[in-house]
C-alpha cells in the first residue's frame, strides 16, 4: 500500500509537470519567425485569427508540440522499463543502440524501397520497430552469459558500440545518395523533430495510445522485476516471459519515437532518474512523473533549440545531448 502522502505529493507533481507543459507550447507558439503572438492565441483557437494564424497554429506549431510531448513520454517509459530491467541506471534507448538499429532500418527503407507518400508516415514506426527490435535482440544476446545471465554494464559497452557502428553505416550508406536523402538522414540523426505534421501524429498514436497504459498497468511487475532475480522468481513472477513482454514494449516505445523525431539520446536516462529523485522508486508512483517529465525535457529541448539560433536553430536532439550527456558522466562516475 502507498502511503496517502506519497499519493498527494505525486499529484502535486503532476499539476506542477502539466503547468510546464502548458506554459513551455505557450512560449513555443509566441516564439520564433513563424509565431502567434499571446494576445491573439484564444481568438485563433476560437476561429476567429486571421488566415496566417490559423495556418502557423495548426498547421506549423501544434503538429511539432505533439509530436514532441508524445515522442517525450515514449522515450521516458523505455528508458524506465529498461532500466528496471537490465537494473541498470544508465540504461536509455539511445544510449544502448535500440535508437540506432531502428535509424538504420529506416534508412535502408528510405533510400533502397519505393517511397508511397500516402503509408510514408505509418510505414516508418514500423521500420523502426523491426530495427530496434533486432538490434535490441542482438545486445541482449552478447551482454548475456550461460551462468550469469544479462551483464549490466556489459550491455552498456555492447549498446555504445552497436550505436556507434550503426551510426557510421548510416553516414556509409548516404555518402553516395542523393542530396534530399541525405538531408532527411542527417536532420535524423541530429534528432531534428521532422516528422512535424498531422499524418505522423495519427502514425504514432496508436502505437502510444496502447502501450503508455499498458506500461502503466505493469508498474507491480516492474515492481518485482527491480527485485533479485530469486526473490522475483519467488513471488511469482514468470521472468524470462515478462521481461521479453517488457522488451517488446520498451523496444516500440522507443521506435515509435524516434520514427518521426530523429535519433534523441537521454531523455529516458534523465526523466526515469528525475522522477525517482522525485516521488521515490515505487513504479506505480514515478512512471507517470517520468511520463510528464519526458514529454516536458523534450518539448523544452526543442523549444530553446529552435530559437537559440535563428533561423535555423539546434535540433532538439542536440539540446537533449548537452544537456543530458554531461548527466550520463555523472550518474557513471556515481555507479
């Protein structure tokens, strides 16, 4: 049972969490060359802005803020259950490879299959998810051993060197590609949210639609699995089935992500660690700390990023390394 004050202060939390959000697309909308000033923000949602309004509104500023809030929580619910898995804290999508295995998979589809703009947008999470999926499989099979089972900061070393490698065929298989592939690949490996309109939001909404509360609804089995490996057997839990069920979940998480925004490292390190700091490590508490969180950190990367250098600005991948990487030195000089 959860104590009442642990449960008031996580409300509280989420309130505070919900005004960022609010308040960093209010400052998002009213900021940059394509922008909305505050004054005329409620009468252009009303429907009663001017033509230019409207189009900066809905056609340029929301699509970018969800998919970015959206693609946030995925990665903050991956690098959660991939942390509690491997029991690992420096466990993040990005950091491990799955992010680049599914960069690799897209990229392999955008240059060699023909290209149906109509299925473009819903085509790419699934890619991605056979990509990660893949290269998820293969790390966790070298970082495994026949004794000892999954070795965590093995599997650290074999996802840097995976994410490394798969980066590099990426730049390999560009170098003779034609000018717009090779733009759409490097905006995604810098993590430049290009997948910023309507039809990829419907793309990777399904996807987020069933597995956020289906992670939420694991936090007990998340609970036990942070336990020993015999004292998770011996409340029951069905290991080897729950982590691959876990997996597969963690794994689309991330491809669905990272599908539409690019490759975007330690936004699942840093939001899983802030939310535990936060509210404690109970799952059932800080997953939707982390959620919020990861939906915030991204949408804020993004937002500095993209007015921070006119007119272009730095992608939100970029913001997120800097701020993040500097964070994963710490948590390694810790552990």
């Amino acid at each position: 049972m959860i104590h009442p004050k642990l449960l008031k202060k996580q409300r509280g939390i989420l309130i505070a969490l919900l005004l960022f959000i609010v308040s960093t697309v209010l400052i998002g909308i009213s900021l940059g060359y394509s922008s909305v000033s505050i004054d005329r923000l409620i009468p252009t949602i009303m429907g009663n802005g001017s033509f230019k309004d409207e189009f900066i509104l809905f056609s340029i500023r929301l699509p970018r803020i969800v998919i970015t809030v959206l693609a946030g929580m995925a990665l903050a619910l991956s690098g959660s259950i991939l942390q509690t898995m491997t029991k690992n804290d420096l466990a993040d999508p990005g950091i491990i490879g799955i992010n680049s295995g599914a960069g690799v998979a897209i990229t392999v589809f955008f240059l060699f299959f023909p290209i149906d703009a109509g299925s473009f947008a819903f085509m790419l999470p699934i890619v991605a998810f056979a990509g990660a999926i893949l290269t998820a499989g293969l790390i966790y099979f070298f970082s495994s051993t026949r004794g000892g089972g999954l070795q965590p900061v093995k599997m650290i070393l074999v996802g840097v060197g995976f994410s490394t490698a798969f980066s590099g065929l990426m730049i390999i298989m560009i170098s003779s590609a034609e000018r717009a592939k090779v733009d759409f690949i490097a905006n995604w490996l810098a993590g430049n949210i290009w997948g910023a309109d309507w039809p990829f939001v419907w793309a990777i909404l399904p996807w987020l639609v069933i597995l956020i509360p289906f992670t939420l609804y694991k936090a007990r089995t998340l609970n036990l699995l942070a336990l020993s490996d015999p004292a998770s057997i011996g409340v029951g839990v069905a290991l080897k089935r729950e982590r691959i069920v876990l997996l597969f979940t963690a794994v689309a998480l991330a491809a669905s992500a990272v599908s539409v925004t690019g490759g975007i490292a330690f936004i699942g390190l840093m939001a899983p660690h802030l939310a535990k700091s936060i509210v404690g490590p109970r799952h059932q508490l800080y997953l939707p700390v982390a959620l919020l969180l990861g939906g915030w950190l991204l949408l804020a990367a993004d937002t500095v990023g993209r007015n921070i250098l006119e007119p272009d600005g730095l992608p939100a991948g970029i913001m997120a390394a800097l701020i993040g990487a500097p964070y994963f030195v710490y948590l390694l000089l810790k552990k």
